[in-house]
C-alpha cells in the first residue's frame, strides 16, 4: 500500500490555513492552555521543592539514624554510641556529602524572669557547618566554636521572650538518663534569626561535647543526620547505609521522617498530572469544534477526492495530520510564551506578603519557579496523546462521508 | 417572540454540533468551577472554624503586648471578673478566663517543657473545641492538682490518667513555683503542634501555683459567626477607658498566618480559573467570529434590505447570550448536582489526611453548597463568554452590503 506521506502533510498544512482567523484562535487558545500548564506547575514545583528543602534544613539531612525507640519517645534515654567502623565508613564515602550526630533532648530555659521549653540540640559547628543545618543569619555574637564550647546560641524570638539577651547567663535544665533535672548555667554567646519564626523559639544549641558531659553520656549521641545534598536521590544510597548500621539502630529517609513532607511530595506530582488534564479537556471542545467545521465546511471536497480513489484511512489520516499541526504550533508557541515568562522569574517572586501564611507551609518569602524538563514533556504528551484521540472522532467521520451524498451537497 | 430572539435563537441551531460543543466547553467549565470553588470555600471555612474553635478563639482580650511577648507580668488583674463583664456587654455565652505559664513538666521517667494553661473548667468547653476531644478520662472538675494533657505530650511523658506530673516553674513573682497535679483526661485533638503543648488546669489552681492573685493572660470570647468579630471589638473598645493597658485582638491578629494562607491560596486558585475562562472564552470567540463569517453574504443582504448594522451586532450579541445563558443555566444544574452529592458524601484524594491535619482539617471535606460557590464561577463564564462575541459583533460594522454579498 502506498503512503503518500508528503502530499498529505502539504495538504493538511494548506486546510489549516485556509480558514487563518479559525486556526490563529484555535493557536493561540492551545498556547494559552500549554503555557498555563507549564507555569503553574512550575510555581507549584518550585514551592514544593522550597517546602521540601526547608523541611529537611530543619529536620535536618536526607536521612536519619536513631536508636528505634527514640521517634516516638524522643527522651535522651534512647541514646546510641558514635557511628565507628562499617556506619563511619560508610558515612564517609560518596555519594554522601556530610553528616553529624547530635544530642537532641528536651530542656527548659529560664532566665531571671521567665522560663520556655525549648529543643537543645548539641551539636558539633563543623560537622553541622556541612550539612547547612546551623541557621544562616547571625544577629549578635558568634556561632559556637566548636563541640566543646560552653556557651549557647538562642533565636532571637526565644531571647525576647526570656527577657534576656547576648552576654546574659541562663539556666538551662533537662534530664539525664536517670532521670533527674541535670541543670547547669550558660552564657549567651550568640543570637541567631531563623527562615521560619517558629524555629527560632524552639531550636537552642550549645556544644555536643559539653551537653554529654552535662548529661554523663561520653561519646552518646541522639541522631545522626546524613545528607548526600539531593532530596530525590535517597533511594540510591539508603539501602546501603541501612546495611551498614548495625541492627539495633533505625535508618529512616526522609519521607518516613517527615511524612507530611513525603505525602505533599506525592499530591504535588499526581495535582501537575490532573491539572494538565483538565485544561486540555477544556481546550479539547475548542479543538474537536475546529475540526468538525472543517471537515463540515469540505465536505464536498472530501466527497469527490473518495469519488476520485482516494482511500479512507488516508483522509483519515489529513484529518490527523491537520491536527496534529495545529497541535504542535500551539505547543511550540506555548513552552516559547512559558519559558519568556519563567526566565525573567528566575531569581525568585516575592511573596512576603503572606509570608505567615506561607509559613504554615513551611514556606519562606521568596518563590522560587522550578522549571522541570518533565514538566515540559509532560505537557507536550498529553497535548499530543489526548488532542490525537480528540481528533480521531471527527477525523472517522470525514473518512466515512458516502462520496454521492457529499457531492450532492451544497 | 420577538423576531430578533427568533433569528437569534433559530441561528443558534444551523450548526447544532458546533452549538452543543461549545455549550459542552462552557458546562464542563462550569461544573468544574463550582466543584473547586465549593471545596475551596468549604475548606476555608472549616480551616478558620477548627483552627479559632480548636483555642484561640474569635477574639481575645489581654495586657497590652502579651500576644507578642507572652511574658507572665503582663497579665491583667480580676481576671474572672473581667470575663463576666466582657459576657455582659457582648451578650455572648461563650466567653472565658485563661492563664498561660511556661514550665518543666515532669513524670516519674521524663521531662518536659510545657505550656500550662490555667481555664475555668465550667466555662472553657464553650469556647474551645478541645475539651470535648477527650481520648481518656475525663475533663477538669474544678478541684485543685487535677491536669489534662495533650495525647503526644501524654506519650512523651509517658503518663496516663491517675499518673502524677510534676510541675516547675517560676512564678508572676519570679518566685519559685512548684506543684504536683494528677493526669485526670488525655485530650486527642488530631493537630500535631496541640497535642504535644496542651497541659490545662483549673485558673484557681494556677493562680496558687504560679502567685497569680487573681490575675489571668486573656479573655476569649467565641461568637456564633465571623461577621459578628468587628461589632465585639468595637464594643470591647470601651473597656479601655477604665483598663488602658488592655487591648482587644481579634482572630486575625491571632493567627495572622490563617487569613494570609487563604490569601496566598486563594490567588493561586484564581489564576488557575482565569485560565480555563479564558480558554472556555476562546472556544465561544472562535465559534462566534465562524459564524459570523460565514454568514457574509446573508448580513450583506440584510443589510441591503435596510437591516442597520447596530441591529445585527445585537442580533448576534444575543445569539451569544442565548449560548451562554444555556452553558450557564446546564453548567450551574449539573454542577449544583455534583455539589449537593459532594456535600452529602465528602470529599477526599489520596495523600489528602496528612495534609489537612497541618491545616486542622479534617479527612474528608463536606463542602457546603452556597449561593457564592454555586455562581462565581459560572457567572464569570458567563461574562467572559459575552465580551468574546464583542469582536465578532463589532466586524458587522465595517461590513460593505455590495462586497458582502459577493463574498464567497
């Protein structure tokens, strides 16, 4: 059977073009629809990545090694030894890029005039420096300087509220493993500002060496925190890790830890999908439309090219290719519109203007739009997929005009 | 009839294929508008209902600078006698005493720092949601040491009802305050952040334990309906006269993320709208401007015959209303339909639990069917379907009666 593709392709481009103002209308609504469907769901990528990323700055790391009671009871009581041997060597090699362990307990802080409970996470600076999960501004003082430092760092919506601040000693009270208050009196050495205002009223840290002598657990540690600097890759290297620590610890990702995290993840991905979805089943009655008249509009012709030879499935076929065109102008014009619209919003859309809102999404004030390449061809499949199965109901019905019938019409 | 809505309405049916898909674009617009818009407005309301119902309230009173600082000087003095004079002049039942410290709390194997919230046990089930979600035991009954926890802060404690907690802190005084209180009821609200904080006892007891007097942090009142918030605050006003130091925060201020939330959503939301009207708008443009084309030469005769242009704009404007007056009239009905069933049998997608609970939400949305929900939408179809036909109807002025007849 003899397919003539290149006549055919030239035909379907002179009928698209016959009717120009039905055609430009029918473009630029599908250009509309792609260039809706690739920006917002860029806003909504870049947002959810943000969510995410500050979600695990603050959980912190990719990954978390705990002693398996300590999630639901997180008391120091649940302590673990220092990773050492296959764990530590694990650690170290790629594609991990940083880690730390940390004494995470619950304390109370009080100053002469009030008290709060608080986080304490005692923390070695240089092992938490590469993994980013000290916070970023420093308002007063210093950072810790190093595990055994003695003094703390507070946000500054915590040393408002004890009245206190840089310089000032509070006292710090928690339990040890026995159970007993083990408190002890710090100095402030340095005041510290938060992305998100509630981090900065619950997280305080001082250094990991003096909490575990506070506490009489040398060489003990809470949670060990792994970070391979990519939130999408944990299955790769988790596995590996898990085989590596020693089975009386639990090895959690990401998405176990913080399952609201992990489920917002999955709603966004399955919320892009159906999005897309709908805006081209809205486009599809424009473009099922377009196609019925123009095939109603030659009928006649159509009926004498069936009346000349010419097979049904090859009609079928123009009608297709027709569409296909128009289709694939309108995607061209679409990603070009999406893409002079994301570039220009590359370095971040400010939205402090509801940035508590946003806060109760774990959001910061700048919106970052993520353009995803998935996103793109997401886009274009299911404008191609569904606009050629819109297109095949019109495209039978040309194929099947009676050519006596058609040449009879008007 | 009219011979215009004749024309107009016989017009609408020489192509009924192409009249029907663009009704069809219109209806499915509609029905999808209503179905987002219903869910949108049904979760909004029960974001802010759950979220001030849950604890804070419609509006609060309190000292001057406490809700930024939460420090326990700033307190007001005749606490209780405060909240019954706030009853009287709002006429509302629901308004009670509270009083907030922050203090180590300890079981017999763990430590805590918790927030201790001092309520007068008769009066706080009206305003607040909490103590009717008891998992275990019961509520506060008004005697001293009696404590009811957060169902996490219970885990975290490790206590159970008739188990004791040992409460340090320091007092308005800055004294040393120190007490004993048994767990009577374990409260389990669904909200992570609650349910780890929440320690309520009774406000006498904490103004023993912390050297209160009879000294208090706030007085919440909750009103039948957000409308009634700005009226109470005003009224409210006129406490300072006698009280300068205290002020009136109503929910807003309390939760200034809430409002901020919907806002930012509800933006979002609307350009997502925008972009299925202006696309269902192409769709009637298209439709339209074809239909006028085609016609040429029968508006040239028309116009021969003495028809003024003026008139065939406004023929077809209405054959345009009368197509999107039937989109709007089907939309609206089947979408009313889908969100009658949505009201009676919830709604809900997977993934959908855990992030309502951030939101206080809960599992399944019921979203009511309101006037609002049921016409914003499809009304703005409806208009952005009548500016399409604008071009169309404004190309039959420029129209020659001889060329146009000629035209092929």
């Amino acid at each position: 059977m003899h397919w003539p593709l290149g006549s055919l392709l030239t035909l379907a481009w002179r009928n698209l073009w016959r009717n120009y103002r039905r055609t430009l209308i029918m473009l630029l609504a599908i250009a509309l629809g792609v260039w809706a469907m690739i920006v917002m769901s860029a806003l909504m990528r870049g947002m959810t990545d943000q969510m995410v990323r500050n979600g695990l700055a603050t959980l912190p790391g990719e990954a978390q090694i705990h002693h398996p009671e300590f999630l639901l009871d997180p008391s120091v009581v649940n302590h673990m030894p220092m990773p050492a041997g296959r764990l530590l060597e694990q650690l170290n090699s790629a594609p991990i890029t940083a880690w730390a362990a940390r004494l995470r307990v619950p304390a109370v802080l009080a100053s002469e005039y009030a008290s709060r409970g608080v986080t304490l996470l005692g923390v070695d600076p240089a092992q938490e420096d590469a993994l980013g999960s000290l916070p970023e501004t420093l308002l007063e003082g210093r950072m810790l300087a190093g595990a055994d430092d003695r003094g703390i760092l507070l946000g500054a919506g915590l040393a408002a509220r004890l009245e206190t601040g840089l310089g000032k000693r509070i006292v710090l009270m928690t339990q040890d493993t026995a159970n007993n208050v083990a408190d002890r009196g710090v100095r402030i050495v340095g005041i510290y500002r938060a992305r998100l205002q509630g981090d900065e009223e619950r997280f305080a840290y001082v250094g990991r060496g003096a909490l575990q002598e506070l506490l009489g657990l040398e060489q003990r540690v809470t949670e060990i925190a792994v970070s391979a600097s990519d939130y999408t890759a944990v299955d790769a290297w988790l596995p590996a890790l898990q085989a590596a620590a020693s089975p009386e610890l639990e090895v959690l990702g990401w998405t176990e830890l913080h399952t609201f995290l992990g489920s917002m993840l999955a709603v966004q991905e399955g919320f892009v999908l159906v999005f897309m979805v709908v805006v081209f089943l809205v486009l599809s009655f424009g473009l099922i439309n377009t196609l019925v008249m123009a095939v109603f509009e030659r009928t006649r012709e159509l009926g004498l090219m069936q009346a000349l030879g010419m097979r049904p499935a090859l009609i079928l076929l123009q009608v297709l290719l027709e569409s296909l065109l128009l289709l694939a102008l309108g995607l061209l014009a679409g990603n070009s519109l999406a893409l002079a619209t994301l570039l220009p919003l590359r370095d971040g859309v400010d939205i402090s203007a509801v940035a508590e809102g946003m806060e109760m999404m774990e959001m910061g004030t700048t919106l970052y739009p993520l353009l995803a390449l998935d996103d793109m061809l997401m886009s274009t499949a299911v404008v191609l997929t569904l606009g050629l199965l819109a297109s095949l109901l019109p495209a039978w019905r040309a194929s099947r005009l009676d050519p006596v019938r058609a040449l009879a019409r008007h | 009839m009219n011979i215009t809505w004749r024309l107009a309405w016989r017009n609408l049916w020489r192509h009924w294929r192409r009249t029907w898909l663009t009704v069809g674009a219109m209806v499915f617009c509609n029905m999808l508008l209503i179905f987002l818009i219903s869910v949108q407005l049904g979760s909004y309301q029960m974001m802010i209902d759950n979220s001030l119902g849950a604890f804070t309230g419609h509006l609060q009173l309190q000292h001057e600078g406490f809700d930024e600082e939460q420090r326990i000087r700033q307190s007001m003095p005749a606490v209780a006698e405060r909240a019954r004079q706030v009853q009287e002049l709002l006429g509302a039942e629901a308004v009670a005493a509270r009083g907030i410290a922050y203090a180590l709390a300890s079981s017999e194997e763990r430590s805590f720092g918790i927030q201790v919230t001092g309520v007068e046990p008769e009066r706080e089930p009206r305003v607040s949601t909490l103590p009717g979600l008891l998992r275990e035991g019961r509520y506060l009954s008004g005697a001293d040491g009696e404590i009811v926890v957060g169902a996490l802060l219970a885990r975290n404690l490790r206590v159970a009802p008739g188990d004791e907690i040992t409460i340090l802190g320091s007092g308005r005084d800055g004294s040393f305050a120190a007490a004993i209180a048994t767990v009577v009821g374990i409260v389990d609200s669904g909200i992570p952040d609650l349910d780890r904080a929440l320690a309520q006892v009774s406000l006498p007891w904490f103004q023993t334990v912390f050297s209160m007097g009879d000294h208090g942090h706030s007085v919440v009142v909750r009103l039948p309906n957000l409308e009634q918030v700005p009226l109470a605050v005003t009224t409210l006003q006129a406490l300072r006269a006698e009280h300068p130091e205290l002020v009136v925060l109503d929910w807003d201020q309390l939760q200034p993320g809430l409002r901020q939330a919907i806002r930012s959503d509800m933006a979002s939301a609307w350009v997502m709208y925008g972009v299925l009207i202006l696309l269902v708008a192409f769709s009637v443009l298209n439709t339209q401007l074809m239909s006028v084309l085609e016609r040429t030469r029968e508006f040239g005769v028309m116009l021969a015959l003495g028809v003024s242009p003026g008139r065939l704009a406004r023929l077809v404007g209405l054959e345009t209303a009368l197509l999107a007056a039937l989109g709007l009239g089907l939309g609206v009905l089947l979408g009313a339909l889908l969100a009658l069933y949505l009201q009676q049998a919830g709604f809900t997608f997977p993934g959908m639990e855990e992030m309502n609970a951030r939101f206080n939400l809960p599992e399944r949305i019921y979203p009511p069917v309101t006037l609002a929900s049921l016409l914003w939408g499809p009304l703005t179809v409806f208009l952005g379907a009548l500016l399409a036909a604008v071009y169309p109807a404004l190309r039959l002025f420029g129209l020659q009666p001889v060329a146009a007849m000629r035209a092929t």
